[in-house]
C-alpha cells in the first residue's frame, strides 16, 4: 500500500504525534549556533587562536575529567637559516596559505613580516606526540590565548544562538499547538475561518471603524472601505448593542462627521446632543423639535407619491392593499396645494373638504359616497395619519425651522428621532417618513464639501416599513452614507419586509451577533456565519505494532459556530463576521456622561384635559366610582335602609285567582 501525504488519499499512515516543529527549532538553532561560533572565532580572534581553537577545546574538555590524561598532538613550528625551530607565538602568523614539507596538506596560516625579519622561512607542524592534556591547556591559555578561557571566547555566539531559540521557540510551539488540534479535531479545508481577535486584526488589516474588547490594548477594527457597505448588530435588549453604537458614534463624532440617529430608548441623545453643533431632535413632544411640514420637503409632483408611500405603510409586507395606496394616492395629490401640517390636519377631519378638492378628478372614486364601507375605510387611514400630524409644532411654536431637503445639501449637525413610549404608535408614521426621506435624500454620491452621515437605527423594528431603507441598503453604497441598524432578531424584520428581510439582512458587510433568544434565531445565524469543511483522521488497530493500524479520512461539513453558542452568549460578548473571518470577543461598557436633557416638554393646548385628573374622583359621588359586579351583600350607607329594610318586591300586591282561592279554602 502506497505511503501518501496526509490528506490526499483515503488511507495513509498516521503522521508523528510528536512536536516537530520543536524540534526543528532546536536544530536550526543549534546549526546557527555552530555558524555563529566558527565566524566569531574566525573574525574575533587572532590567526594563531583560529588555528589552535579545536585543540583548546579538546584540551579544556579532557582536563576538566582527569589531570592526567593524554592525547596526540602536532604542534605548530618556524624556523629558518641558523635558527633553532621554536614554537609559534601570535605575532609570528597571519592569516594565509603554507604548504606542509614532504606532504599535501595545507597550513591556513603564512608567516608574518615580523617572523621573516627575524630570519623564520620555514613554517611546519611537528611530529604527533603524547601531551597531558591539562598542562598543554595551561600552556595554550597563557602563551596563546591571553588568559582567556573557551567559556570567555565562546560566550558571545552561544548567547545568539541560544537567543535565536528562544525567538523561534514560541513560533514552533504554536505551530505544534495548531498541528496537535488539526491530529485531534481536524483541519480546516474550506469555509469560514474562526480567529481570535489579534488575528482577526492581523488579517484584515483594518483602518475603519472598531470596536475595543477586553482581549487587546488595540480596537478590534474593520477595513475603511467596509464601513459603505453598511454593518448590523443583532441581539437581544441588554445584550450590549446600545454598548457597541456607544462607541461606532464617538468614533463618528471623533471624525467630524454627521449622523442621524433613530434613539427610541433617548439613550443616544442624553450623551450626544450638542446645540452649538447645529443638531436637531425630531421629537414633535419635545419643546427643541423645530417646525416641519411635508410640503416643504416636495420639489417636484413626482416626489409627492414617494412621500405618501413612506408615510402610509401596512403593518405587514402586504402589497396592493386597497386602503394603503388609496390613501397614498389621496395624500399625494393633497400635497400640490402645499398645505401646512394644520391644514392637512382639517381637510383630513372634513370629508366634504375632500370631496371639494377631489371632485373631477381620477381619485374621487375612491371615496364614492355610494360606496360607505369603501368610502370609511380610505377615510379612517388619512384619519391615522391625521393624528401624527396633529402632534407636530406650528411655525411659531417651532425651533426655528427644518426640511430634510435642506439639511441633506448642509449636513451641518446631527439629527435625533426620539419618542416616548406612550406615543411611540401615534408618532410611528412621522418618524418613518423622517428617515425615509433623510435616506432618499441622501443617496446620491457626496459632494467634496460634504461629510459623510453615518445612520444608525437602534431598534429598527419599531418603526414602519421604510420603502427607501431597501434601497439604501442594496443600492447606496455609492452615496458613502454608512448604515448601522440595531434590531433585536430576524423574525422582526420579516414581520415588516417579508421575503425582502433576507435580501436585506445579507447585505451589510459587516454583522455582529450578540445573544439572542428567539427562536430560530440562533439557527438561522449559525447558518449566516457558515458552514466549514473538516478533514480528520480516523484511526482503526489491528493488532499491538505499527503495521497494524489502519487510518483513513473523513470529510465532514460542519457549522462553525454552534446555535446553541448564539443563545448562550452571556452579556457583552459577540460573534463578528467580515467577509470569511469570524471572530469571537468580549467588550466593555462605556458609561458616558450626560450632557442634555433626553427629553424637555412641549406645552401644547390641545393636549391638556378638559379635568383634572387628580380632583375628579373627589369630586364625584362615590357610588358612582364604585363598580363591583357580583358583591356578596354591600354594605349599606348610612342614610339607607339595611337589607332587611331595603325595597321588596311586593308578592301579595296583586294576586292570582288561583292565590286568592287558595287563600279562601285556607280561610
């Protein structure tokens, strides 16, 4: 049976449990080491020292053993004319080529001038002769090497060796790490990858907009040209998505750059709010809301049917909905009179004022006096709409004035649509058509001179269906607008966009998942991140020896994040994904002061009770406060009679024949 690389071929032998790349450090190092030692000794030391090096450290190790044990060597001579041959001293050599008399073999050493001055010409080794290895140490220390011991000479490049180990060891500890997880758990073919969050950085090379973890001193962060393609943040209330658009806003705020933020919570308002920046709330409660009319928004007919669509929206992805577009079309051709809000708002009480300013025209029948049930129910949708009209300030009343028109060309400042919960349902369609419009306005690609407005969309599922949100999302990432929608889970989106809540939950390019606990949901996103192809080994014995294994491969296409690690999230922690790379992280809370007030009443006339409330049960009998249906026996008051006393209904006021011939028989 062929021996084939892991991996390739359905059975193979198992690869070496073992840390190679360990070991591979450990020889690298020790050849670098042996490198590092012949250079240092070649150019640090004088010629004379190079050449007796092996025989000093041959020396030094036997001597250390015994003192009197001996070895063979040939030693190094010159002579010349007349001169006794003596032994070679340091001056007496250079670095070069000798050949040795009566052989071949090479001297790597040639007599320097001073020797030839003194009359050497002769530079030989001596016969092999037996010497105590500890005494001819002694004698190499001090008339060769100065004093200096191996353990001194050496030093230095054994230090780089064994520092270039230790930069390596971490290296090949984690390569080992890698390679014993891939033999345990399988290795990765195709398919997402799971990183840490240094990784993740490392890989993406990020220069955008980021997140800070608990896990690293830097931001976790997503390349610049990510930020166009939108991001979502998904999961449930308290799991951190207010936390996480805490830190995309102080970024944006940190650029310059504008945004617009839907804050149902006035979480965002609270921190972010700043008058001399030119922001503005659209909060018609809210006494800083300035005056806005939706005729101001209109520059061609054309755009009037856009408006109507995003104010008038089904409470579900219903098209063609009689009395959804009856009414847009109505509310379409009201708008070319340009009416103020208040006008709108008595047309829309008055039917026959309709019917006035339909009359002759293709929209009459549709509120055909002949047809009532027809004619209420197109009457009853304006009549919603009338509500949320009633609620905005007149010109005078306003703070100055706005026009999402005109602040699209600016873009001076922040925009803020906040709510009370109470009128969160009768300011739903405003608020829709505020961002509708901001986002139509702002599809178009910008100017050099204008900056860029982040969107974010806390919540996204307590407004209306947005018409234009689609769009931006799925067409406008040339408009270099960045949106960020908070929402709490899929089955909300598909509550209000239907079959298109798909089609927009795959575009940002950017999604982060904290916990959530709806059902489903943890599948669907388990499925959203990925699925990962899996090569593993299994392992089959035969018998004790090696021969009798048996190892062959499986391929298994797996999640890559379990559903159940979705829903088990705890607090602060979150899946990201970007492209192929996922990663899993934790991050702090910033508890950010506050600067504005989150909301400061307007005093509106219309909204004051014709009672007071407080006053009005004193004020009224309490019998008439009191309802408790099916009392056991109340007690009475006491200028009524007792039960006893209380009126009876009188059985013997007018009898019967038969009662009365029964009371004459009994006489």
């Amino acid at each position: 049976m062929p021996k084939t690389t892991w991996g390739r071929k359905e059975t193979i032998i198992w690869p070496q449990n073992r840390p190679i790349y360990t070991y591979a450090a450990i020889f690298l190092a020790l050849t670098l080491t042996v490198v590092f030692v012949f250079g240092w000794v070649r150019l640090f030391t004088r010629p004379l020292q190079w050449f007796y090096a092996p025989v000093y450290a041959r020396t030094s190790v036997f001597g250390s053993f015994s003192r009197t044990h001996r070895s063979e060597y040939r030693m190094l001579f010159l002579t010349g004319h007349g001169l006794k041959p003596g032994p070679v001293m340091n001056g007496d050599v250079v670095h070069g080529k000798t050949p040795e008399p009566g052989s071949r073999i090479i001297i790597p050493l040639a007599l320097s001038t001073t020797a030839l001055q003194r009359g050497n010409d002769l530079l030989f080794r001596g016969p092999v002769r037996s010497y105590v290895d500890a005494r001819l140490h002694e004698y190499l220390k001090a008339a060769v090497f100065e004093g200096r011991d191996v353990s001194a000479i050496l030093k230095p490049p054994l230090l780089c060796g064994a520092g270039l180990f230790l930069v390596l060891l971490p290296f090949a500890v984690t390569l080992d790490v890698k390679r014993q997880k891939a033999l345990k758990y399988g290795r990765r073919l195709k398919g997402p990858q799971r990183l840490t969050p240094q990784a993740f950085n490392r890989l993406v090379k990020g220069k955008g907009i980021g997140f800070k973890t608990d896990d690293m001193k830097d931001m976790l962060r997503i390349p610049a040209r990510a930020e166009a393609q939108h991001m979502q943040i998904i999961g449930d209330t308290g799991a951190g998505k207010s936390a996480m658009l805490f830190q995309v806003l102080r970024q944006v705020r940190g650029r310059g750059d504008s945004a617009i933020v839907y804050d149902p919570a006035r979480e965002f308002v609270k921190r972010f709010y700043d008058p001399s920046r030119g922001d503005v709330i659209l909060n018609p409660l809210d006494k800083r809301c300035p005056y806005w009319g939706p005729a101001e928004e209109l520059r061609s007919r054309s755009e009037a049917k856009a408006l109507a669509a995003s104010l008038f929206q089904p409470p579900q992805d219903r098209k063609g909905e009689f009395f959804i577009e009856s009414p847009q079309k109505i509310f379409a051709f009201l708008m070319a009179y340009g009416p103020t809000p208040d006008e709108l708002v008595q047309w829309m009480s008055n039917p026959d004022e309709i019917d006035r300013r339909l009359k002759g025209t293709e929209h009459a029948h549709l509120i055909d006096p002949r047809a009532h049930q027809q004619r209420a129910g197109v009457l009853g949708s304006l009549g919603l709409v009338a509500d949320s009209l009633r609620l905005l300030p007149k010109r005078e009343e306003g703070n100055g004035a706005w026009t999402a028109t005109e602040w699209a060309e600016k873009r001076q400042g922040w925009v803020f649509i906040t709510s009370l919960p109470a009128e969160r349902e009768a300011l739903r369609p405003l608020q829709s058509l505020w961002i509708d419009w901001l986002v139509l306005r702002l599809l178009n690609e910008p100017t050099k001179d204008q900056k860029r407005v982040w969107f974010v969309i806390d919540e996204l599922a307590s407004l209306q269906k947005l018409p234009q949100l689609h769009t931006a999302i799925t067409e406008g990432r040339k408009g270099q607008n960045p949106v960020v929608l908070g929402f709490q889970g899929k089955a909300q989106l598909e509550y209000l966009y239907g079959h298109l809540a798909e089609v927009m939950l795959s575009q940002p390019a950017t999604s982060v998942w904290l916990t959530t606990k709806e059902p489903n949901a943890g599948e669907w996103v388990s499925k959203f991140i990925g699925k990962v192809e899996i090569e593993r080994l299994r392992e089959t014995h035969f018998d004790g020896t090696r021969a009798g294994h048996n190892f062959t491969i499986e391929r298994q296409v797996e999640p890559l994040v379990l559903e159940s690690e979705i829903s088990g999230l705890p607090d602060l922690h979150a899946f990201m994904k970007y492209q192929n790379y996922v990663t899993y992280f934790s991050f702090p809370y910033f508890d950010m002061p506050e600067v504005a007030k989150p909301f400061e009443l307007r005093e509106r006339k219309d909204d004051k009770l014709p009672y007071d409330p407080i006053t009005l049960r004193s004020s009224r009998p309490e019998t008439e406060l009191k309802q408790e249906p099916e009392a056991p026996a109340p007690a009475p008051e006491p200028n009524e009679p007792v039960a006893s006393e209380a009126i009876q209904p009188e059985l013997s006021a007018v009898p019967t024949d038969h009662e009365e011939q029964n009371v004459i028989t009994h006489g």
